[in-house]
C-alpha cells in the first residue's frame, strides 16, 4: 500500500532483513524499473521510494508505475539525496538497508549475495556489487575514491607536470585493473552510495545515515569514513551485479564542488595546508598533452598489437586527462571496436581514451592514447 506521510511514528519492526531505499527527482519512469529490478531480483524485499519532486503530477506518475507493494514517501521539497535516504531508513527496521539510484538496474542474486556476505563477515559495514554501465556488462565503472586533500593536491600537481601525471595515472590504473579482475570480495577505501548494501547495526543507535548537512554528493564519502571509524571494513563483491547507466552531466560539477566543501569542511584537521597547496595549483593552467600524443581511433576500429592479444587489452574512457576515474573495458582478440555507446555517456564532454595491455605492471610506457568530443545536445561524437 502506498503512503504519502512525510515522517510520522516509526513501523513496527519488519520481518523483513533488508529493505531498498530509492530517492525520486522527475524520474518516474526510471525510479520504477530500478524498484522493478530489486524486487524481482529478491523475493520478499522491503522497497521504499521517496519522492523529491513536490509535484503532483510527478507523484501520481509514480503511484501508477511502482510496483503497488512498494512504500511510496512524499517529501514536501526536495530535501536533497542524503535526507531523503534519512526518511526512508528511519521509516525501517530492517538489518540491512540497500541504497540504489534510480539509474541502476540490479541483476538477479544480486542483494542476496551482498547480505550473504554481511551476514559471513561482522567485520564489513558496507558491501557493494561490481557495476557495469551497459547491459552487455562490457564496460566496468571505476572503483571510489576517498577524498583527502593531500590527494587533492597530488591530482592538481599532476595536471602541472608530466612526470607527476605519469606515475600517479599508472598508480591509479593499476589500482583499478586490481578492482576491475577482482575474483572474489576486495576491500575499498570508500564505496558509492549509487548501489551500496549497509549494516544497520554498524551505525549507533541515534545515529542517522547521512549527515543531514550534504545535499547532494560526498555524504557516501562522509558515511564510510564514520564506518572505518567504527573499525568496519567496505568491500566490493565481484559476483554481485549492478547495471549502472551513469552519466557525465555538467550540472553535477556545481553540486559535486558544494558536497566537497561540506565534506572538507567536517573534516578540516592539521593536512589544511594540502588543501591551500592545491586552490593555488588549481588556478595555473593544466599542460595539453599530458599522458600522451592523442592518436586517431578510426571508425571502423582499431588493431592491436600482436603482443597484447595473449594477456589481453585494456580500453579506458574519461572526462579526465589523467584517465581517472575512467571507465575500462576488459577484451582480448586482434581489435577494437570504435566506442560509439560508451562514449554517448559523457555529455559535452572531451572524453580521454587510452588502450594498452592488461597485465604487463609497466603497460603505461607502450599505451595508446585517444581524444573524443561529445555533443551535449545531439550526443554525436567526433573524432580528434
């Protein structure tokens, strides 16, 4: 039955032992085939969708399009995506609480492993599944990053200089290559918010979620440093699978730099001179070419070298010059297709490709590296 209460007294406890939480924003349509998708991917879920929009039709969109077993939550504005969360989890008494985006499709098995693998390790606050952006599971998205302002500085100082670019884009490549061939669970430093199972019991008794003080972005960032605080592990599951569409819109860069300053902000210590060091690089101008000379990847695809067909290639995209966060493709074989799908992702965007061997550790000195622009408007791509 749906309900339209903002807040109200808290449920009885739930005999269910895990509940899915989705926030809502004009998204009708997609916020239900993600409520779909966990639903029929485990039997017997508890899903709660709150509504940020504060528009009726909107909601009346969502009352005829969710599944009528879902918990439907009317916010009376938008309270951003962390409070909403706080309502919905408040609204629970399950074990485990999933947070999915509404842009994520879950896999079947997918949550039941995440609590498998909860309910096996105390030690794990917070698991999340591997996520793929398409649904062929061919490109893999990047791992988290946990936000320091020493590392702050180090990305900036590495758009300023070369040699400084190098090694810490192969640091982070090979980083990512360990989480992309992962096997079995492998810890994190930090986990995204976009589709994360959380263990009610690793948070205090008062304590909410999310600190109500983000809106938008950072408050996952914020939520597994409070985790790691509390002496719990995140992991990330390889045979948990998300399909996650994500998407390089550049509204997000305004609200992504509002939730690093309240993350900063809360977090401000004795390392407050990273973070002076880095607003002073940040205003010189970063050097073009940085990796590399961009080559041009023809249309009908590319052949790779003989040596790299054994171990097997390895294809990343991102809006970054240092190739970080990318997404990356794992692939074997004489060629490589032209990334028409992948790259319709990034929306106005010069998009940065680099393809080189997959498991030789010194693969940064032989890589090829590409440049693409994206149109915003018609999502057409152009080669440079």
């Amino acid at each position: 039955m749906h309900s339209s209460l903002l807040g109200g007294p808290r449920p009885t406890p739930s005999n269910m032992s895990c509940s899915a939480i989705l926030v809502n924003f004009h998204g009708a349509a997609d916020t239900a085939a993600a409520a779909r998708s966990a639903i029929a991917g485990t039997p017997g879920l508890e899903v709660l969708v709150v509504d940020n929009s504060a528009d009726d039709d909107e909601f009346n969109r969502l009352k005829l399009l969710l599944p009528s077993e879902v918990r439907l939550m009317r916010a009376s504005h938008n309270l951003g995506f962390g409070r909403a969360c706080n309502l919905a989890f408040n609204a629970s008494e399950s074990e485990f609480v999933f947070l999915v985006n509404p842009d994520v499709k879950i896999l079947p098995g997918c949550i039941s492993s995440l609590i498998e693998t909860l309910q096996t390790d105390p030690l794990v606050g917070a698991v999340a599944p591997r996520q793929y952006l398409d649904d062929a599971c061919q490109w893999r998205l990047p791992p988290s990053w946990f936000p320091t302002a020493l590392r702050a500085w180090a990305t900036e100082m590495a758009l300023k200089d070369r040699v400084s670019a190098s090694r810490l884009s192969h640091a982070l490549r090979a980083e990512s290559l360990r989480y992309w061939m992962a096997s079995k669970a492998v810890t994190q430093r930090a986990l995204s918010g976009g589709a994360l199972l959380v263990r009610r019991s690793a948070l205090g008794p008062t304590e909410e979620l999310f600190d109500p003080r983000f809106f938008m972005y950072f408050e996952d960032s914020d939520l597994c440093s409070r985790l790691k605080r509390r002496g719990y592990r995140l992991a990330m599951l390889p045979s948990a699978v998300a399909i996650h569409r994500w998407r390089n819109q550049p509204h997000k860069a305004t609200l992504m730099a509002e939730g690093a300053a309240v993350y900063f902000d809360k977090h401000r210590s004795a390392t407050n001179r990273w973070q002076e060091k880095s607003a002073r690089l940040a205003a010189l101008p970063s050097l073009r070419p940085l990796l590399g000379e961009s080559r041009v990847f023809p249309s009908a695809g590319l052949i790779v070298p003989k040596d790299w067909e054994d171990g097997g290639w390895l294809f990343e995209l991102s809006p970054s010059p240092l190739l970080s966060p990318s997404i990356g493709r794992l692939g074997a074989g004489p060629q490589v297709g032209f990334p028409h799908e992948a790259l319709s992702n990034f929306e106005g965007a010069t998009v940065y490709g680099r393809l080189g061997p997959a498991i030789n550790s010194r693969s940064q000195d032989n890589c090829w590296f590409f440049e693409f622009n994206v149109d915003a408007q018609f999502g057409e791509v152009c080669k440079k």
